[in-house]
C-alpha cells in the first residue's frame, strides 16, 4: 500500500474530505453542507492544521485539530459534563482532535494511528482531547492504545443523534 501522510490544505481540499467523512462517518448530503461550513471556519483558527492520507488516486484519510479554546462551541458544549467529572481543566492546554477519518477499506492498516499520532506529535499542548460516539468501536479502541482515556460519557450534542465520550491522553500519545 502506497500511502503518503503528510500536510493537508484542509480549506483547498474540503470536498475530498468530507467526502471521506461522508462515507466513513455515514453522512448525507445534507450534513455534508452543514460540516463544510464548519470545517472551513475552524481551519481559520490560531493553530489549526490537517494531515491527510493519500494513495496516487486519492486521499484515503485526513486529521485536523487545533489548540483547544473554551470559548469554541464544542468546548461549552462538553464543559459541564468534564466539570461534572472533575475534569473542566482538560480544556485548557490541550490540542483537539477535531475529526479523524478514514475509509473503510483503509481501516485497520494503521492510517488513522498514524495521521493521530502525527498530528498531536507537532502539538506544543501537554494533552489532547477528543470526542466519539460512547460505544464500544474500533475508533474507541483506538484512542484508548494510544493512552486516551474517558473524561465524561453520555455527552449529548445538539442535534445529534448518539451520545458521545469526550476522551482525553497525555502527550506525546503511547506507542505500541
């Protein structure tokens, strides 16, 4: 497999991500929409950047995050549930990872191991945060091999329609 890793022009490649995302995550056209205005605004954040996966055909996988900031809408939204646990303070000095995505037939070869743990390896952050859907998946399983642990579970986002674990690691993340 022939895959590079490498710095991604989120904003000048957004289409092919979602794209991505769309088929990895189950989106429809509709919240493809909705997330490309998202992912356009956030890629204007101090800090943000993005990796991707790419064969010669195509991108295959992409990461993005950022410096975490409180006042960003994700942020205000898990807030009450890490206070809840003890652990509002994960909101400051962390990098989130924003989205992690990979395709199907990529899956389980490493991709996504490697655009996390090459993303947060850049972070001047001590910590890194995220969120996924609070079930027991292969992402989940995932981020707990690289020292991520759950922070608060049973975070509902609006609109959403599953509730989510808003995990959190100490950096540089765990090698196999």
């Amino acid at each position: 497999m022939d895959l590079v890793i490498g710095p991604l022009d989120l904003s000048a490649h957004v289409d092919e991500a979602l794209a991505v995302q769309a088929v990895a995550f189950g989106l429809g056209p509709d919240e493809v929409a909705v997330r490309r205005q998202i992912v356009l605004r956030h890629m204007t954040y101090p800090g943000a950047r993005a990796l991707g996966a790419t064969t010669a055909e195509r991108l295959v996988g992409f990461v993005y995050g950022m410096p975490n900031d409180r006042t960003h809408w994700w942020s205000t939204v898990v807030e009450p549930y890490l206070r809840a646990q003890g652990y509002d303070d994960w909101l400051d000095d962390s990098f989130v990872i924003t989205e992690l995505h990979v395709l199907p037939q990529y899956q389980n070869r490493g991709v996504g191991r490697s655009l996390i743990t090459t993303i947060t390896d850049g972070a001047a952050e001590p910590r890194s945060i995220l969120s996924a859907i609070d079930i027991e998946s292969p992402a989940r399983g995932l981020y707990r091999s690289l020292g991520y642990q759950d922070l608060a579970r049973q975070v509902l986002f609006p609109s959403a329609p599953k509730p989510y674990a808003v995990m959190g690691a100490p950096l540089p993340l765990r090698r196999r």
